[in-house]
C-alpha cells in the first residue's frame, strides 16, 4: 500500500537516568548520552546545529541547552533529507531531577517560503527519517516516538480502516531498516479529534518499541495552511506530554526490571525449596530411624544450614528490590496521573482515553502483580526459616546427645582410673608392709603380750597417715594456685544491681535506627 501524506513529522520523547548520587557530582557519561546520540542525528541530515549544555545543577527541573530561555526552551533546525528534500525541526533538553529528557522533531515543513503549501510526500518517506534506525536510542529509561501527518480531505473520508491500513505502513517505512519485528497494535483512539495508533506493548518494553501514528484531520481548505487541534496542541503541550511520556517510561522501565528481578528471585526460589525438601525427606528419615546420625550426616546437615541461610540472605535482598520497585511504580504512577489531570484541566470537555489507559489499567496492575509476587515469595521464605529452625533443632539434639555419652564415657573412664590407681595404692602399702608381718610381737591376751600393736599394722597405719598428710598438701597447694577460691554461678548472673540490665522497650539505652 502507498500514499500521499502532508508535511510527515517525527517526534522523539527520549530519557536517560542519570545516576546521581551526590548533590555536587554529575558523571558526565549520562550527561552526554543524549546529547551526542542527538549529534549522530543530527549529521544524518546535515544540521549544523550545536549542542553546548549549560553548568548542571543536580536533582532540579531545569533546561540545559544554551541559546534557550524560559520562554522558548527549543531551538530550531534546519537540515535535507537524502533526497535533497529540507526538513525543519526543534530540539530541547532537560534535566528531569535524576534523569534527562531529549525532545526533538524533525519535519517536512508546512509551507514554503513563500508560504505556499508543501506538495503532499508519499509516506515512504519516513524510511528515509530513519534509514540508519538512528531514531532508536536504546536511552536507559526508554523513549517514545510520533510519527504525525495530515491527510487529505478524499483520504479522512475512507474511515477507520483504512486509516489503521495507512498507520501500519508508515510504522514500517519508519521501521523497514530494523531487524526486530515490528510491534503490535496496542490500541487505537481518538485524541483531539484525529485517530492515534499505539505501537508496542507496555509489558513488554524489551521487545517493542512505543511509537504512535498520529493522523491529523485537516480542518481547512487544502488551499490554506492546514489546521487540526491535534496538530495545535501537540505543540502547546510539548512540556506537559515530555513529563507525561517521562512518568510513563519510568512506570515500564521500573515494572521491566522487577520481571529481571522476579526471574532472578524464581530461580533462588527453587533453589530454596529444593534444599528444603531435601531438609524435609532427612528429617523423616530420622524421625523413622532409631539410631543417631552419623558424623557425616551432621556434617551435611551442618552444611546445608550454611546454603540456607546464603540463599536466605540474597532472596531476602531480591525481595527486598521487589518491594523497593513496587513502591517507585506507585510513586511514578501517581506522578502520572497528576500530570494528565493537569492536561484535562485544559480541555475540561476533551476525552483522553488514550493517556487514561495507561494510568487506569498499566499504573494499577504492574504494582499489584509485583505485590502478588511478593506474597508468593514470601512462602517459601517462611519453610525456609522452619528448615533452619530444625535443622538447628536436630544439630542440638544430636550433639546434646552426643555430648551426655561423651560425659558417661569420661565418667567410666575416671572411675576405672581411680579404682587401678586405688588397687596400685593398697598394693603398694601391702608390699611396703609385708616385712613386718614376721616380726616377733604378742597378743594382747597373752601373758607376757606386747604394749604395742602388731608392727605389720603399725606400717600400714603409718603409710595410710602419710597417704593422707600427702593428699591434704598437694590439695592445699592446687587451692592456692587457682586462689583457692570457688565460682558461685549465682555471681555470673550478676547479683550485683545493673551488672547485667534486662531488655526493656521503655529503655532509654536502646539506639532506634534513624531510618531512611
């Protein structure tokens, strides 16, 4: 399909984060980003125009391209197409508080110089605006194209369909150099009375491009200039659509990322629940199994409580960006929505349908999807944290165990010794005093009967009594060393009064974390 279109104009709605984050330091890679893409443009169609950027002040709303004013913050172009065909143009760019916006449009003029109407172009012509796919800037925070033009008053007569039929072949004489397939209708409206068409799927950002193709219904007599609102107040609200289209790719990229993050969260999440279950399928055996684990089960158990509480650390983290994303979609969504209702304030009557939607379904469901997320997550989290709790459970129970017969067998252990080393003392004393048992001595209840005990109990009462005095020194010698002293575990509680404060939430030690 081919046909006439009037003065075609491309729009470019481009931003770029500029990952400030210090009042006084701007990286100047960011800063330039968009500026040197808009150069390479720029030399395409042999424009002279320089970009020379202003001192930037960061974290502020301001314009950055010197030769502009408050009033009037775009400069003019003037360049050919390959064809040697003029276009003109504007160019502006902003500092958006942490990011940057680049505006430009490039155009077939509406008039001579002469003032004349411009003979009406095939619409082909927008392959030659992009015969290098140079329009594509791949900015961080993404960009959204319009492609405009009048048609005829034969051609607004054919209606909606063949309308939709000249929208798709503009998008692919813009796109007929790209190797991506071209995006898919999103939808089709109306705004400010001529037919807008939306390219490319908001939930799919890294696959689509956003382009519209907006077709001006030509007011006027094909003699005069031509005149359409849509025309009109696409160039009165070139700042409110910049902030518009900024909340909105701010809206896609943040929910585009949390997808990265969601994949990246799934992934740890089946790592998670197939520790888990292998946690779970010991703990049945053990409960099954009489005998204790062995050595190496622990050793495992022990090692799986280390992958756990890992993985536990960086899930927690990536939840911890889920949430911090859900939160910048509903900060942005409703930066959005504001911005739009100060557009309807202008036109009180006017339908926005097209602007609505995106801040009625896309700004409400990203932050309910990435909330549903959260919750699915926060699942395994919790068997997780079960699984931690009996692994620790059993790890204690088994070394508690182990522990009491290591007691038991120390115990056996010292009881044997003292009874060797009892025998080896009774032995000793016997074979020291069984000289004495030949000597000559006499009963008590003989005539002439000693006046002492026999000598073989005299040496074993001797050698009992040495025994003792031997004990009672070493004792006294090891009492002195170790100070003698014995520790009452009533003192290592601290009967002393603040030696060991109890917690209390009425406490003024407690340090409160300031927050962010």
């Amino acid at each position: 399909m081919s046909f006439l279109l009037y003065a075609p104009n491309v729009h470019l709605f481009a931003f770029h984060l500029g990952e400030i984050e210090y009042p006084d330091s701007v990286p100047d890679d960011q800063l330039h980003y968009l500026p040197d893409r808009c150069l390479e443009i720029f030399h395409q169609f042999q424009i002279q125009q320089a970009l020379n950027l202003r001192a930037v002040t960061p974290n502020l709303r301001m314009d950055l391209l010197e030769g502009t004013s408050e009033e009037n913050i775009l400069l003019s172009l003037e360049g050919k197409l390959a064809d040697k065909q003029k276009i003109t143009g504007v160019v502006g760019y902003l500092q958006l508080y942490d990011s940057y916006a680049l505006y430009l449009n490039l155009r077939i003029p509406e008039l001579h110089e002469s003032q004349n109407r411009t003979q009406s172009v095939d619409a082909a012509i927008f392959k030659e605006f992009n015969s290098n796919h140079q329009w594509i800037l791949d900015s961080s925070i993404g960009q959204v194209i319009i492609l405009t033009g009048w048609l005829s008053q034969a051609q607004q007569q054919q209606g909606p369909i063949i309308w939709q039929q000249m929208a798709d072949y503009c998008l692919q004489s813009f796109l007929a150099t790209s190797d991506s397939p071209l995006p898919p209708c999103y939808q089709v409206n109306q705004l400010f009375g001529s037919p807008v068409f939306e390219y490319g799927d908001p939930r799919n950002p890294d696959k689509t491009q956003t382009i519209w193709v907006w077709l001006f219904l030509d007011e006027s007599d094909e003699a005069e200039k031509p005149s359409a609102d849509a025309d009109s107040n696409l160039c009165f609200l070139d700042q409110e659509l910049l902030d518009l289209f900024f909340y909105r790719q701010k809206v896609i990229k943040t929910f585009e990322l949390s997808r990265e993050n969601y994949r990246d969260t799934r992934a740890q999440y089946q790592k998670m629940g197939d520790e888990v279950e292998a946690i779970r399928s010991l703990i049945l055996d053990k409960k099954s199994s009489p005998e204790k684990l062995s050595e190496s089960t622990l050793i495992d158990l022990q090692k799986s409580l280390v992958e756990l509480l890992e993985l536990d650390i960086s899930f927690s983290e990536n939840l911890r960006v889920l949430e911090t994303s859900r939160l910048t979609l509903k900060a942005n969504a409703s930066n959005y929505r504001k911005k739009l209702a100060l557009i309807q304030s202008y036109y009180p009557q006017e339908k926005l349908d097209i602007l609505e939607s995106f801040g009625d379904k896309n700004c409400v469901n990203f932050p309910e999807q990435i909330k549903l997320d959260l919750g699915y997550f926060r699942h395994i989290r919790s068997l997780a944290d079960k699984a931690v709790a009996s692994i620790r459970g059993i790890v204690e129970i088994e070394q508690t165990q182990r522990d009491r017969l290591r007691q038991d067998q120390e115990k056996q252990l010292e009881n044997t010794i003292q009874a060797i080393g009892l025998a080896v003392g009774t032995g000793a004393i016997f074979a020291s005093s069984a000289g004495s048992i030949t000597d000559p001595w006499r009963s008590p209840w003989a005539a002439d009967r000693s006046s002492y005990p026999h000598p073989f109990l005299i040496a074993v009462f001797e050698s009992l009594l040495l025994a003792a005095i031997v004990y009672v020194g070493v004792k006294w010698c090891q009492n002195r060393g170790g100070n003698g002293k014995k520790i009452d575990p009533i003192q290592l509680r601290g009967q002393e009064p603040g030696f060991c404060p109890k917690f209390s939430l009425d406490s003024t030690d407690v340090v409160k974390n300031p927050g962010f």
